[in-house]
C-alpha cells in the first residue's frame, strides 16, 4: 500500500503549482523582464532539495538504495540535457557533459548572454544529488541534522567570499552558496518526518542566515541577501507540503509538470524567434516553448519516467513504496 505522505509529498498539486509558479517566474523574467521572476530559481532549489530529500530518507533503509535514485535520475534528466547539447553545442562541451560548467566559466567566464547559460543551475543541482544521497546513508540522524544546518548558515558566507574573490557571477552559480536553499529543502523534508526535536530551535537557527544577509547588505550592498528570499521560499514549500486540499491552478500545474523541458529549451527558443524579428516576439516564443514542452512530455519523458520506474523498481518495494518524484530537473 503506498504511503500517503510520501505520495503527498512526490507528487501533488500544491508541489505542482509552485513549481508551475517557479517556472512562470524564470520564464518571465527571460521573456519579458520580470525583475524578480529570477527568484523562481531559489524556489526550484527548495522545492528540489525538500522531494529529493524525502526520497532519499524514506528509502535509504530499502535494498537498492543508489541504484534506484541514480538509474531514475540519469532516464530523468540526461536525455533531453544530451539533446539541448547536441541542437546548441557549447564550447567546452566536454565540462558541460559532467555538469561541471562552472569549471570552464571561471577560467573563459560566464556566458551569460547564451541560451546554453541556463544549465548552471541543473549542474549545480546534478553536484548536490552526489552529494546528498551519501550523506543520508552514511550519517546518522543527529550528524546529518547538524551537517545540514551547517550548510544552511555557512551558505550567506561562501556567496560573501566568491563575490570578493571569484569572477561575477560565481557567487550565485557555485553549490557551497546555494546549500541555504537546497539544504533547507531537505530539512523541510526532515520536518515533515518528525526529525525535529524543539521547533523553536530551529526557526532561531533558520533566522541567523537571513538575519546575517541583511546586515551584509545593509553595510556593503553588492550582492542580494539570498538567504531572506531562500527563507520566504522554504515557508511556502512547506506551507504546500501540509496542503491536504488540492490547489485548482490548472495553468500551474500542467507548467509544473512539464517544467524539465520549459526550463531547458524556453531560452533557445527565445533566441530562435527573436532572429525572426516578428512582433509580439516574446508571446510567441511563450507558445512554441509551451508546445514544444508538451510534445517533449508526451514523446520522450513520461516513456522514459515510465520505464524507468519499472527498470529500477527495488527500491520501490516493500509497505512504504517510494513513488518517482518531479524535481528541479522536471521543469
């Protein structure tokens, strides 16, 4: 019998519309300079941190633990990444195709102008899902809670030093100065899981890294205080988990479902349209994206999500069977 808060949290409505709303945003601030539509991104690395977080603690007592999470990952995410690379190829293809990108940019520099660009954030994801899952099976409950908090508050620091240090904008594109989002998902999922022992011990510690942020601002100004947006982002994830009634935001949902293929192609169809030089440039390219999206859900990924569930189906068995979760990767 499935259990009902690991379906809850795998695939729901509410968990779809803001996924949805997070690919509306990104979509937005490409198309049509929706400054704070860039935020969507802090909402994928929660939302992502929170699935994958709870998958990954419900099962790392199962039999075929890293076989599971990896085989469904690779069917999930590297055909149509391998497809993006073959219609746009990049140059230093070779880091792009282990998802260390960030490599190549910090010595040839970020090409932030490129459609190719937007894969930052799935390599910054991909090097968290290496991390991630040994640290669940190895640490202990207490080590792992103490190693994901460390993370949290470390995170305001990381993004402070490569802004001194690094080429802009390493300090928005490197996994140390993103772990307050994606470690903050996964403490949402360890909640939800009854791992917290005094709540009030944990909101004062989820304060001090936006707190700390907004003193950095306050007194220096040159980067955003990411933390206070990463904060406003875990509310509202956690605020959809405990949703038991559906959310009726239809439009939502179906961008949420499909959100894999918006996020990849959506700027290279940009670019495509724009060297059509028609009007209403940006609505159009929002339409060929959407279908383009739809026929990548229909044809490619849900087969693959399909075959890959029965293919690595061992760590779904058992009373508590772990059902495949959209991610970050499903947008």
């Amino acid at each position: 019998m499935i259990d009902s808060k690991v379906e809850r949290d795998a695939r729901s409505e509410p968990l779809d519309a803001l996924r949805g709303l997070a690919i509306s945003m990104v979509i937005a601030y490409h198309y049509f300079g929706f400054k704070f539509g860039i935020f969507g991104v802090n909402l994928f690395f929660v939302l992502s941190g929170f699935l994958i977080g709870g998958i990954l603690l419900d099962g790392r007592e199962r039999p075929g633990y890293f076989p599971s999470f990896y085989g469904r990952r690779a069917f999930r995410i590297l055909p149509l990444y391998w497809l993006l690379l073959m219609i746009a190829p990049p140059d230093h293809w070779g880091y792009y195709l282990l998802f260390i990108q960030q490599a190549a940019w910090l010595q040839f520099g970020f090409p932030v102008h490129e459609p190719i660009f937007v894969t930052w954030s799935l390599a910054l994801e991909e090097q968290f899902y290496l991390i991630l899952p040994i640290l669940i099976f190895w640490l202990p409950r207490p080590w792992l809670i103490r190693v994901l908090w460390g993370g949290v508050l470390l995170a305001p620091a990381w993004r402070w030093l490569f802004d001194a240090y690094l080429p802009h904008p390493s300090w928005l594109c490197l996994l140390p100065g993103r772990l307050d989002e994606l470690f903050g998902g996964v403490l949402i999922a360890c909640l939800t899981r009854g791992y917290c022992r005094s709540r009030t011990t944990w909101a004062i510690l989820a304060l001090i890294a936006p707190v700390c942020d907004v003193v950095h601002f306050a007194l220096v100004g040159s980067i955003a205080a990411l933390s206070v947006v990463g904060f406003t982002c875990c509310v509202a994830v956690w605020s959809a988990a405990i949703t038991e009634r559906p959310v009726m935001l239809r439009p939502l949902i179906w961008m949420g479902r499909r959100c894999y293929a918006l996020y990849l192609f959506h700027m290279l169809v940009y670019a495509a349209v724009l060297k059509l030089d028609a009007p209403f440039s940006a609505f159009i390219a929002l339409l060929a994206t959407c279908a383009l999206a739809e026929t990548s859900w229909r044809v490619i990924e849900a087969p693959l999500i399909g075959y890959a569930k029965r293919r690595f189906a061992r760590m779904d068995s058992g009373p508590n069977r772990i059902i495949g979760a959209a991610v970050m990767p499903d947008r």
